[in-house]
C-alpha cells in the first residue's frame, strides 16, 4: 500500500475527468500555482466528472464505461465566470452547460464501479478549481474579487474525457484518454 494520508488513500484508483486544452489549462494552472500551490501539486487543472472508482477497471468493466462515454456526443464548455462557495474556501469558474456533464456523471455512476459514498457526491456542481484554500493566500471575498477582475472567461470543444490515476506521490496523471462520440 502506498504511504499515503488517510484523506487521499479514496482516490487511489483515480477517476474521470475533463482535461482541459493545453493553453487553457496553462493558464488556470498557473492561478492555482500562485493561489494553492499544494492543490497544484497534486492535479493539473481539470473539471470533475465522476467519483473517485471503488477499484481497479477490469476489461470488461472498460468496455462498460467506454460504451457509457462513448454514447454521448462532443460539446461545447463554456467556462467562466469564478464564482465561490465562501465562506468554504473554494474559487472555481463555472462550466456550463452544467446539465451535460451531470448527465455523463450519471450515466458513469450508474455502472457502479465508482465511489458514491464519500461527502459531496449529492448536489455537485461542475466546476473548474483555482483555490480550495489548503494552501497560499488566504481565501476571502476580497481574493475573489482580484481573481474575478484578473480571470477570462472562454469555450473549448470536449471530444474526450480523462481517466486519471495519482502516481506514488499522488500526483494526478492521465492514464487513459475516453473519446466521445464524433457527431
């Protein structure tokens, strides 16, 4: 097992996740890297789409989830604005259409490989993390403010989805790109 803490030992066998563009994912990582480094240091920018998973994917498991993500079609995100959950130390862009992504979310969760019972399953928003607040600068309304007046908003195309594993120093890396169906 690795010697990992007892908060991360969940996500030990990753999750799915949208990965970003490479230049749009540069350029939020570096607001995380100036606002919550530790966060940085653990996973690139991305958006959220499932539960951690209960296990390792078995074969035919991958071909369960492959023909769940493979039913949906490329969209459209539009990300941006930040928004917040203060006074929870959080600041995030929202990503719309917020309906598509729960519908994979769904969709995913329904095969059962995926962890349901951990906290902030139920009611999640589609989002894009800048600060959690773990570490780096205080997170307040007036950071909130700067990062709105300094933050862009923009779109990107999603043709896929990212399955993502921590290595031993639990650092997220993407071990398998899911492609969306071509419409």
């Amino acid at each position: 097992m690795k010697s990992w803490q007892d908060w991360q030992k969940p996500s030990q066998f990753g999750t799915i996740v949208i990965w970003p563009p490479d230049e749009i994912r540069c350029v939020v990582n570096k607001q995380r890297e100036q606002y919550d480094p530790l966060s940085q240091s653990y996973c690139e920018a991305h958006i959220s789409v499932t539960q951690p998973l209960r296990k390792e994917f078995s074969g035919n498991e991958w071909d369960q989830v492959l023909s769940v993500v493979e039913s949906f079609g490329s969209f459209l995100i539009d990300f941006g604005p930040l928004n917040s959950f203060l006074p929870y130390p959080c600041i995030w862009y929202e990503i719309q259409p917020q309906k598509r992504v729960l519908e994979l979310r769904h969709a995913l969760h329904q095969t059962g490989f995926f962890n349901l019972d951990l906290p902030h399953t139920g009611g999640f928003i589609p989002h894009m993390t800048i600060t959690e607040g773990i570490s780096g600068p205080t997170v307040n309304e007036k950071m909130l403010n700067k990062l709105q007046g300094e933050s862009s908003q923009g779109s990107f195309l999603c043709k896929e989805l990212a399955y993502i594993v921590p290595t031993q120093r639990f650092c997220f890396k993407v071990k398998k790109t899911l492609p969306l169906a071509v419409d």
